[in-house]
C-alpha cells in the first residue's frame, strides 16, 4: 500500500499525550511508512518521544502553533499533505484531535471519521474503520475509497501504547512566516481541575452520580480511584447538582471514556450516560437498586449501599496491591 500513515502528535509538556502513541503504533501494525506530525514553537524538542515510535517524525515550527491555533495549524497540515500525499492522517478523539481533524478534512475535502475505536486494512488495502453510532447502541464499520488522504480520530485506549523501536529521522520545516494573523489567538490556559490522572486516558475510572449524595460523597470515589490507581468521572446529575467540575462528566453532553475499567457508584445508567463509556471493557455497577438499568450493561453488579461496599472494595484492592 502506497503512502505513509500521519499521526499529528497532541503535546504534553515535554512529550506528547498517550494516545498519540496508540496511535502511531496502530499506524505501525497497518504497514507502511509512520510518521509522526509535531506542531508548536519548538516541536523539535518533542521528537525524542514520538521518534521511537515512528520511521520519521516532521517537525513543524512556528510561534503560532505554539497555542494549540487549529486554524493556524490545519492550515499548515493541509499544504503539508497537498505536497507530500499521505495515505491517512491520524489524531487522537481528543477535543483537539477531533477540532483540528475536523477542519483539515474541510480544508482537503477528505473522508473523515472521527472517534474511531478500531482502524485495520480492508481486502483492497482501503483502510477500514469502526466507530459508535446511535449512541453507542451499535457499530458502523466504514470504508475509505479514493486516494485520501482518510482522515481518522482514534478513540484513546483502543489499541496498546507501542514498546519503543529503533528511533526514526527527524525532519524540521518551517512554517509559513504569515501564519501569525491567523486567528483565533489563545488568550489564557487554565489547567482543568480533577485528580493526577487524565479521564480520556485513565485505565481504571470510578464515576459517581446522584446517589453519592453530595460533594462529600466523591470522597468514596476518590479512595476507590486512588486504590485503582485511576480517574474520577461523574453523571450529569452529579455535575448538574455542582458536586463536580464539567470536565468530569461522563456521557453524550460530557467526556467519551474507554477506559478498561468502570466502575459505577450511584449512577442509575441512563442511555446518556452510557453513551460516554460504551466501549469500556469491564463495568463495574454498585447500586441499592436491583432494577437499575446499569445492570443489564455491567460485567458485574454489586446490589448494595454504596457508602459500605465502595470502601470495602478500596479496601480489598489496596491490600491485594501491597502483596
Ligand atoms: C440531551 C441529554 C444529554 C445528557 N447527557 C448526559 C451525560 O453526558 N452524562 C450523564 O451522566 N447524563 C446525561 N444526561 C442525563 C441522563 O439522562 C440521566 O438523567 C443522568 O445520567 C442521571 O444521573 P444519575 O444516574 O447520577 O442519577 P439518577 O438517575 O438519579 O440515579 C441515581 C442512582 O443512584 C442509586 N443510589 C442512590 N443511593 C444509593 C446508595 N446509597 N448506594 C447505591 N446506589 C444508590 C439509585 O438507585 C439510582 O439508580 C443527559 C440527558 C439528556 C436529555
């Protein structure tokens, strides 16, 4: 099959976030040359941790793409792509994968799936991709056709992190000097308030709704996530009721989550919600309500007060992890 497969690499601090790599590895497996995509003021300095997942890494560099512009940085994507002609052009499902996808694909009239939770070769080398529709309640299995580039937003956690390779070349191109008068202009950064853990890319997520009761009832989901090593999520309900940020909530008006494990304290599972967190692959449900209808989309359900089981659980998790 003709042509390399992009992965426009998602800074973070001085390396790159963890599905950018998912995704280069996922690039990897389908064959073919895997470049690696780095945008920003000095995105050379981000090449050793995309290089050793990639045969060449193209460094893009600009003070304008420094702030995460995706008008600016679509706009330098898609000169690079009319020039150099990728088979695909990866991102992660990120708000800014998914942001700066969307406007390349208008820029270069591309196919573009976004929020794709599988990505493979079809019969005739076409790649082929799988993502969520109807909320969640079933699976489109979408073939590109034409020459592409295709353009596709991988959902985190779908594939394994790669382990690291021989490290690729590295390429630095300067962008275009008027790039500046683009807008839109960052005018301020604040950090997302939440625990140490990222809920896109959390393993393990404890998510919380009405049924903690209150603020002070995340307490209980923070001590199980902490044993696990994971993330808090909430339901809207949660959010709605101000015990939690927005940027916790999970469900078709909050975050998409595949973490590999969910768990759920209170949340009676309403199709909203699950929407978020369709593709987690182990659920978890704790509810006092036998006929919740979390249950009936739980690995394992936990019928019970939650004030007693989710501590017990913590408990018993933290003790297996100090063996
Ligand atoms: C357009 C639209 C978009 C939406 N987007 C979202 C979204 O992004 N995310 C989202 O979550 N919702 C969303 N919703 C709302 C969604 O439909 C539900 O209303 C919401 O998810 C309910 O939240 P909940 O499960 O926390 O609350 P409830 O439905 O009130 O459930 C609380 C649960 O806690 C259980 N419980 C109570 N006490 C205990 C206890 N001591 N121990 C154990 N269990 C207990 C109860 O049995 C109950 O099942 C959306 C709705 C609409 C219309």
């Amino acid at each position: 099959m003709a042509g390399a497969i992009w992965v426009v690499a998602e800074p973070r601090g001085d390396a790159v976030r963890r599905v950018s790599l998912e995704a280069l590895g996922r690039a990897a497996a389908l064959g073919g040359e895997t470049v690696a995509v780095l945008l920003g003021a000095d995105a050379a300095a981000t090449a050793p941790a995309v290089a050793p997942h990639a045969t060449r890494v193209l460094a893009v560099e600009h003070p304008t793409l420094a702030d995460a512009s995706s008008t600016a940085q679509a706009r330098v994507l898609a000169e690079l792509a009319r020039t150099r002609a990728p088979r695909a052009i990866l991102a992660g499902a990120t708000a800014w994968g998914r942001d700066l996808l969307a406007r390349l694909a208008a820029r270069l009239g591309a196919g573009y799936v976004p929020d794709a939770v599988e990505l493979s070769a079809g019969a005739d080398g076409q790649l082929e991709a799988v993502r969520p529709v109807l909320g969640g309640r079933a699976y489109a299995r979408l073939a590109f056709r034409g020459d592409g580039p295709w353009l596709v937003a991988l959902r985190p956690n779908a594939y394994p992190a790669p382990a690291p390779g021989a490290a690729g070349t590295v390429e630095r191109l300067a962008a275009p000097e008027d790039l500046a008068a683009l807008p839109p202009r960052v005018v301020e950064r604040k950090a997302a308030a939440g625990g140490p853990v990222d809920l896109a890319e959390a393993d393990a997520i404890v998510a919380a709704g009405r049924g903690v009761r209150g603020p002070e009832g995340f307490a209980i989901a923070e001590q199980l996530a902490a044993a696990l090593g994971g993330a808090v999520g909430a339901s809207r309900a949660a959010v709605d009721a101000g015990w939690r940020d927005h940027a916790a909530q999970v469900g078709k008006s909050g975050r998409t989550v595949a973490p590999r494990l969910y768990v759920a304290l209170g949340i009676s599972g309403a199709v909203h919600h699950r929407m978020g967190m369709d593709t987690a692959r182990t659920v978890v449900v704790i509810n006092q309500d036998a006929n919740a209808p979390f249950f009936k989309h739980a690995d394992y359900g936990l019928v019970g007060d939650l004030f007693q089981l989710a501590p017990a659980l913590a408990e018993e998790i933290r003790k297996l992890r100090e063996k």
